[in-house]
C-alpha cells in the first residue's frame, strides 16, 4: 500500500488521508470505540474538531437484530462520513443479521470487535474471547463479510495471553475473508489495561498484511503517535482514553485543529453536558454525564476539593452544573495546556 511519507520521519503523515476498502479517513488519528463513552454526543464533538474516523461504542449483534432499544440509539448518526459501527458478537447468523441492519441504517464502514476485555464481553465468548477460538472467530468475519457490501474491519489484541500471540494469524486469515483493514491493541486480553502497551509486537501484524493497519494503546502526545507508527509499522493510529475529557485531541494530534484555549476548553465542556441531556433526556443525561464532566475536572482542575467535585457530578440543577464547571476549568491550577488539557 502506498502512504505519503514525512520526508524527516519517513512515517505515515498522520494529516493524511487513508483509504480504507471504497471509504477514505480524512486522517490518521481514530477515536476508538469506548462503550460508555463514544456515544453521540462525544462523537459529534470529536468529528466536528476534526478526528479522522469516529466510531460507535461496541454495539451486541443479535440485541441489535432483536430490535433492542439501547442497540438501536448506538448506531444511529448524525452527518458524520464514513459512519463506522462496531459489532460484537460470538455467532454467525446474529454478525451477519447485525451488519445487514447497520449497513441498511447508514453504516459505510462495518468493525468487528475482538478486542474487548471485559467479563461480561469475554463471559458470553465474543471479544477478544474470540482470539482463543481463530476458527470460530473467522466464521464470523467470513459472515460478516459476506453479508454487506461495505467494508468490513477488525479490531482485535496482541492475544489472549503471552502464550497465544495469535494476531498475526487471526489478521492473515481476516484479510484473507476480505476484511479491509485491522486495528491492534498493543496488549493482551489478560493484561486488561495494566501495564504499557507493546507497540513493538504490532509489527509482528505488519509483516503479514497488505492492508491498512491501525495501531492502539497508551498514545497520548504527538511524539507517542510519531513513536507508535515508528515501531509498528502502522498506517494510522487509534486513542481511546487519552481522548476522555478531551474530545478535540484526536484532532490536535492529526494537525487538524490548533489546540483550544481554556476559555473555548470550557465552552466544549459545557455543549458536551448539554448535548448529553439533550440525547439521552434529562434523567438518563444527568447519568450518563457524570463521568464526563469528572474526566474534564481531573484534566483542568486536578486540585479542586473532593466536596466540590462531587457536587459539580452529582447535582441535578444543569444551569448549576454548566456555571461550576466553567468556573472550575477557568480558575484550576496553571497547566500546560498540551499536558493536562
């Protein structure tokens, strides 16, 4: 695959466009699917700065297919192109059944999760849960594959564990079923999140494909992405947790947008709240925002009081909410910005 190149870097121009099956990236830098958070609202927020590909939060295949109310709002959209929706799932039929429902909702880009750690993912076999059963795991991307007509990709881990570094193969055999690019989480499922994440061991998936691949895990500066691309190989990056409370930074990374200033941090802060009640309703809002208004309180003002910090999160006034968090990101310790904003 031919990629522009930094001519001091000799590494993919993370400001450059990436085509992907018959889908082009506006960049190089993904948000990563985060169930919880990628929802809407953040998306949108993410987008709107300019990320190179937002994507849905992990969506259940056969919930979706059953018509589940919670399934159904995750993948709607709201202008955003390429739409990517990731599905999980542990058979065939409900993947395939899911996908056709995505892709008939506007989906232009269709990801398979098999990177999940979570109990409740891995407890039900789907997730990275998957990786220990390549076969199986491959009778659902050949499923998925050939159930749409969009381009279909898979996100996936290092392995199960150390003793299984599987990625490779699991990602020959994907591209093989037809799946138009790969994302690798630096990790394996039984290292959760702890620990560094092994840039490293992702070549180890570049030398087996010829399609795009995605390299995610602990890129949180520009210098991180640079460094990610460096040793694996990778086309593009993907940050998740480093974007909490931050939806513009997958931006700033791919030199899309300056970064904010704390006044205009703040502004963000606030939409983001409002456009939370606005999409879920107020009761379901004030809940699901918690933990985003917590995310930009730790960035901008790590020191403020435990007391007041737990108002700011749990009061159910908004107009009390908005003004004491403007104030809190406003009047928080002097950071530097690209550090701690």
């Amino acid at each position: 695959m031919t990629c522009l190149k930094d001519e001091h870097l000799a590494l993919p121009t993370l400001s450059a466009p990436l085509a992907v099956g018959g889908q082009t990236l506006r960049n190089r830098v993904v948000l990563a699917p985060m169930s919880g958070v990628t929802d809407l609202p953040f998306r949108d927020l993410a987008w709107r700065f300019g990320a190179g590909l937002v994507v849905t939060e992990m969506v259940a295949s056969r919930e979706l297919a059953l018509n589940a109310r919670e399934s159904w709002s995750r993948i709607r959209n709201c202008g955003i192109r390429p739409h990517m929706v990731q599905l999980a799932g542990r058979e065939a039929h409900w993947m395939a059944e899911a996908a056709r429902i995505a892709e008939g909702e506007g989906a232009d880009i269709i990801d398979i999760n098999m990177g999940c750690p979570a109990k409740k993912v891995i407890g039900g076999y789907s997730g990275s849960a998957l990786m220990r059963d390549p076969d199986h795991a491959l009778g659902l991307i050949e499923a998925t594959v050939q159930a749409v007509k969009v381009p279909v990709t898979v996100k996936m881990r290092l392995g199960w564990d150390h003793d299984s570094l599987n990625a490779p193969h699991i990602a020959s055999r994907a591209e093989a079923a037809g799946v138009a690019m790969i994302t690798v989480h630096g990790r394996t499922r039984m290292q959760f999140y702890e620990g560094r994440a092994d840039w490293d061991a992702i070549r180890a998936v570049r030398d087996v494909l010829s399609i795009p691949l995605i390299a995610n895990g602990d890129v949180d500066t520009a210098e991180d992405a640079r460094e990610i691309l460096r040793r694996s190989g990778a086309d593009a990056v993907m940050i998740g947790r480093s974007a909490q409370g931050r939806p513009w930074h997958p931006a700033v990374l791919a030199g899309a947008c300056p970064h904010p200033g704390v006044e205009e941090c703040a502004s963000v802060a606030v939409e983001h709240y409002r456009m939370m009640l606005d999409f879920y309703g107020v009761e379901a809002g004030l809940r699901h925002a918690r933990k985003h208004v917590g995310w930009y309180l730790e960035r901008f003002a790590p020191g403020l009081a435990g007391a007041d910090k737990a108002a700011i999160m749990t009061a159910r006034d908004s107009a009390f909410v908005a003004d004491r968090l403007v104030a809190a990101i406003l009047n928080g310790p002097a950071v530097k910005l690209g550090e701690a904003a």
